[in-house]
C-alpha cells in the first residue's frame, strides 16, 4: 500500500479526495496548508505528495522549494492555474507532475502512480555502473558522482538520465522518452524535456550553455555523449 500525502485548502475537495484514493487502496494523509505539509512529510515519509499551489500560507512552489532541500519524494501539483508559466515554474522547482483542475480521477491516480513508479521500481540494467567522463552512474543504487561528489537528482531526473544511460552514445527520440518516463499520456509534453533537460545540465555540467554530456538535437530527440 502506497502512501499520499493530500495538500489542499478547499475541505470538500479534499475530503473527497481522501475518500477515492482510500477506497483505490492508497494509505491518506492530509494537511491544509504549506507548513502543515512539510511537517507532514517529515513525520510521516509519503510515498507521494499531491499538492495543490493556491494554499493560505505559503504558495505551492514555496513548499516544492521547502521539501527539494531535504528530500527527493516525489510531487503531483493540482492547481487550477493552467497557464503554460505555472507549469513550467513548478516542474522547473522539482515538481514530477502537474495536473490542473477539474480532473478526472482516474487520470489522477494514473499519475500518482505513475510518479511512485518512476521513485521506487526502475529496474537496474545489466551493468550496475557507467562511467562517461567524470560522471559514474550507479544504476543499482540510483546515484549519480561528478568528479567523486554525490549529486542529487529527483526521482523524474534520474528516469530521465537513466534512459539516456542505458543507450549511452545513441539518440533516444523525444516522444521514446516521454512515454518511458512519464507515460503515454504525455507524448505532446515537449516542454518537460527542455525543463528536466536543463535542470540535468545543471547539476552534471560544467558549463550547462554549452553542454558536454547531455546533447540535444533540435526537434529530435536527447542523447548522453560518451565522448572518446
């Protein structure tokens, strides 16, 4: 039985949502506001946390920024906001998912899952280390070195450089990775790439302008260059 913790200000709403995923099997655990939320994650260490953005006391991407610092638990944003900004700010934060309302219930428990899934059941490949540059993936543990330092990743951005590690030195396309790592619901969402894209180049690059490791071909697709 999974874990998740509901974030949301709106007492009808998250009554229901108590109630359809308690009775989907899910273990439920709630809280009203920003602060109530972390606490909630530390005490009770959710397997996901459904998180809506409009909340009284922090906005949802303070409390994304709040647990990114400490804990790499996965987040499905629900928010009414549907502008493409909003989205991306909060994907951009550490977010793994956004949902915006009304939603269908189905859909959203797809997602959830779909988000514990890429946290806790990749499946390591043959070799359980890769080497490429100063860069050493450990495929068994989940973890990336630069130059001998730990670095980390969030569940989706480990999915993400996973994927590109197994095919190491071949063009994985766009719409490969996308249904791979957030499902085949998601094959239009080019704009998770270029986010997840940067957000990697970030913590392995030397210089995320000019990318050593992490080699985009426009409108293609990704590939992790191994050099020579």
């Amino acid at each position: 039985m999974s874990r998740v913790l509901v974030v949301d200000d709106e007492p009808a709403l998250l009554r229901a949502l108590a109630i359809n995923l308690r009775a989907a099997g899910w273990e439920v655990e709630t809280a009203t506001d920003g602060r109530s939320a972390l606490a909630a994650v530390a005490a009770t260490h959710p397997d996901v946390v459904l998180l809506d953005l409009g909340l009284p006391d922090l906005d949802g991407t303070e409390v994304i920024e709040g647990l990114r610092g400490w804990t790499q638990v996965p987040v499905v944003v629900l928010s009414a906001r549907q502008h493409g900004d909003d989205k991306v700010e909060a994907l951009d934060l550490g977010a793994d998912d956004y949902v915006t309302k009304p939603f269908a219930m189905n859909e959203l428990m797809a997602r959830l899952r779909a988000a514990v899934r890429r946290s806790q059941e990749s499946a390591p490949p043959a070799a359980t280390t890769l080497t490429v540059g100063d860069l050493e993936i450990d495929f068994a543990r989940k973890r990336v070195h630069k130059a001998g330092s730990d670095v980390r990743l969030t569940p989706t951005e480990w999915s993400f450089l996973e994927l590109l590690a197994r095919n190491v030195g071949r063009l994985v396309p766009r719409d490969q990775i996308l249904k791979e790592v957030w499902g085949p619901a998601y094959a239009k969402e080019t704009h998770y790439l270029r986010v997840y894209a940067a957000q990697l180049r970030r913590k392995l690059e030397d210089d995320p302008s000019h990318p050593r490791y992490l080699v985009t071909t426009p409108g293609v697709g990704y590939t992790l260059d191994p050099g020579e």
